[in-house]
C-alpha cells in the first residue's frame, strides 16, 4: 500500500512539475512573440515612412521627403536605403553638407548592397563636383566605378577631370566607358556635351564641335553645347558660327551670362559679321 501511495505521490509531483514548465515555457513563448511584434511593428512603420518619402520626392516635394526619411531613420537607425533618398533630397534642394554628412553615415564601405555603396559614392562625388571639392570627386567617383561601373560615374569623372583640366585624354575615355555601357537615351546629350569639353580644353577644336553637333543630335535645346560650341567656332576663327550658336544659347537661356558676354564681345568687335545659324 505505500508503494502504491509513493507512485501516485511521484506522478503527481512530476504531473505538477512539467506542468509549471509547460506554464513557464508558455510565458516565454509569449514575451518572444510580444518582443518580435514590437520590433516587426516598428519595421513596418520604418518601411512605410519610407514610402511615403518616396512618394513625397515624386510629388517635388523634398522637404517634407526629408522630414519622412528622418522618421524612418528614428524607427530604424540602421537603413542605408532613407539614407541614401534623405541625401538626394537635400542634394535637390542644395543642403550639401547635411546630405554629405547623411551619406557617410551609412559607411560606404561596410554596405553589404555593392549596387547601393557604388550609388552613395556616386552622390558624394556629385556634392564634391557642386561644392568645387574636384580631387574629393575624382576618388568619390574612382570608389563608385570599382564597385559598379555607371554612365553617371564615369560623366562624373570626366567632369571633374574636364574642370581640373587635366588627363584630358583619361577624361575622353571616361566619356567613351560611359557611352559604351548604353545608358538611359537622356543621358547622351551630356555625355557628348563633356566629350567635347574635353577636346576643346586639349585643343582639339575639329573633334570638339563634332562632339557639340552630337549633343545636340540627341537634345536640340541644350544650352551648354550652344555655348561651348561658340567657343569652339571662336577658337578657330568662324566668327559667322560662333555668333550665331551664341545667339542660339542666349534665345534657349536668356540668363545665361557666359553666352550673353560672348555674344556682346563678338557684335563689340566684328559688328559686320552676320550671325549663322549652326542648327
């Protein structure tokens, strides 16, 4: 009878115990789902703040872009991507150093997305080349390249180059690495517009205006290849074309200085050349 008493005693004692387990294990299992719907919660609200970003910068409205990119930073510090559009936001709106700043603070180079870390350097080198930084755009658009060749990398490159005037030949292949990677169809018109920027501050004034009429093939209102093409004829004497791709830049933009005071300066001194039309 006590055998019987102490078996049914130890199946009760262990009837209770895996049940206080079985309890506790439940608590667990709860607290774990509470802790993982908090933080799911919160990348829900971080991605949809990004979204709205998102949206904002394709309405043009960047400020407000701004402030929702900053919301989803709060939610979630770690997330290289409202990084990235915060920075091209205030890249728009020209509040460089913030978007200089917002960039390194993603740390480039410890992105896992090699497509993202090449489009951050990319950014930076595109503030270095406003803020007149061009050695600090030449590495920024090197260390884009090494991870990701872009037509925007390399134009970047060769402007940087183009402005420093020099490797101009290096700046010429930049543009060609560009246009052979097949870019957007936009993009021509610049790519060619450096192309003979770099040809025309090496002095190749024949492979400059073809470049020029070829900018123009893809664009016939760009104001920048009007322009320097004027300054191409100029150099060479065709004071008829350069007349009159001045007149055509200035009619584009007329607040465009540069072209305005070239322009002045031919009528100045060859009043009797009639301006020809270079389109």
């Amino acid at each position: 009878m006590d055998e019987a008493k102490r078996t049914l005693h130890d199946e009760e004692f262990y009837r209770r115990k895996w049940k206080k387990k079985a309890l506790q294990f439940s608590i667990l299992g709860i607290i774990v789902l509470a802790i993982l719907g908090y933080f799911g919660i919160k990348q829900l609200n971080a991605s949809r703040a990004y979204k709205i970003g998102l949206q904002l910068m394709e309405e043009a409205q960047w400020e407000d872009a701004v402030t929702s990119f900053d919301r989803a930073l709060s939610i979630r510090s770690e997330f290289p991507d409202a990084s990235f559009k915060k920075a091209e936001a205030l890249v728009t709106i020209s509040r460089f150093e913030e978007a200089k700043q917002t960039l390194l603070n993603t740390n480039p180079d410890s992105l896992g997305n090699k497509a993202l870390a090449a489009d951050v350097y990319n950014l930076l080198g595109i503030i270095s080349l406003r803020q007149g930084n061009l050695n600090e755009a030449v590495t920024d658009f090197d260390k884009a390249i090494q991870l990701v060749p872009t037509a925007s990398a390399y134009l970047g490159l060769a402007e940087a180059l183009v402005r420093q005037e020099k490797e101009l030949d290096k700046a010429v292949e930049y543009v060609n690495a560009a246009i052979a990677l097949r870019p957007n169809p936009g993009m021509y018109t610049s790519l060619y517009n450096m192309q003979g920027r770099a040809y025309l501050a090496s002095g190749n004034y024949e492979a400059a205006t073809k470049a020029f009429y070829e900018s123009l093939s893809y664009n016939d209102n760009y104001v920048m290849s009007y322009y320097y093409l004027g300054v191409s004829f100029e150099q060479t004497g065709d004071i008829a074309k350069a007349k009159g791709a001045y007149t055509r830049a200035v009619e584009l933009n007329p607040d465009y200085d540069d072209a305005f005071y070239a322009l002045e300066e031919l009528n100045n001194n060859y009043p009797e050349v009639t301006p020809e039309a270079v389109r």
